[in-house]
C-alpha cells in the first residue's frame, strides 16, 4: 500500500493538496470574475440599446417639430407669390383702386356734361 517513509514525501502530499485547493479556489475565482464580466457586458448593452432607442426617439420628435414647420414656411411663401401674382393680374391693390375709380367717374360725368347727358 501506501507507505510514508520519508518528512520529504508528507511534505510533498501537503504540497499537493494545497495546489489541488488553490487550483479549486482560482477556478472558482475566475468563473465568478467571468460571470460578472458577462453581466455587465449585457447591462452595457441594454443601456446602449435604451440609448439608441432614445435617440430615435428624440430624432422622430425633432422631425416631428421641424416638419410642420418647414411645410408652414412653404406655404407662406406660395401664398406670398400667389398674392402678389394677383396683385399684377387684376392691377393695383384696393386703395389705388378706388382712386382711379373716382378719376374714372369724374372723367365721365366731365364727359357727359359735355355731351349733355347728366343723369
């Protein structure tokens, strides 16, 4: 069987069992560093994905606002244009209008008294 002959061969029995024990403890050690690891690598990634998404987010709201806004402004420039393509169309604008309406209506009736024609 198994014979202890020697302090030399206790001492090496120690020995092993001792690097047996630290080998269990090391391996031990690095799965749980290694599974710490692992979660924080997903915890990091939930918190870039909720940041991704955030920024989608952010940037459809952004659009959202800029948009309508952008749409507004185009419109008030053809309404703009509009207006003053009618204002060349049908003449000058209302004020001036009248003004040569009564310039118009004086001409006449100097026109008609002259005729003799007086409503």
């Amino acid at each position: 069987m198994f014979l202890v002959n020697y302090s030399k061969d206790i001492l090496y029995l120690v020995l092993a069992f001792c690097v047996l024990w630290l080998t269990f403890f090391l391996t031990w050690f690095i799965y749980y560093l290694v599974s710490t690891a692992r979660q924080l690598h997903k915890a990091a990634q939930v918190i870039k994905d909720q940041a991704d998404e955030l920024a989608g987010v952010l940037k459809k709201i952004r659009l959202a606002i800029e948009l309508p806004s952008s749409i507004i402004s185009l419109l008030i420039e053809g309404f703009k244009k509009i207006a003053e393509l009618g204002v060349d169309t049908f003449g000058k604008d209302k004020s001036d209008r009248k003004k040569t309406k009564k310039k118009n209506g004086l001409d006449k009736t100097k026109k008609d008294e002259a005729e003799g024609t007086i409503l």
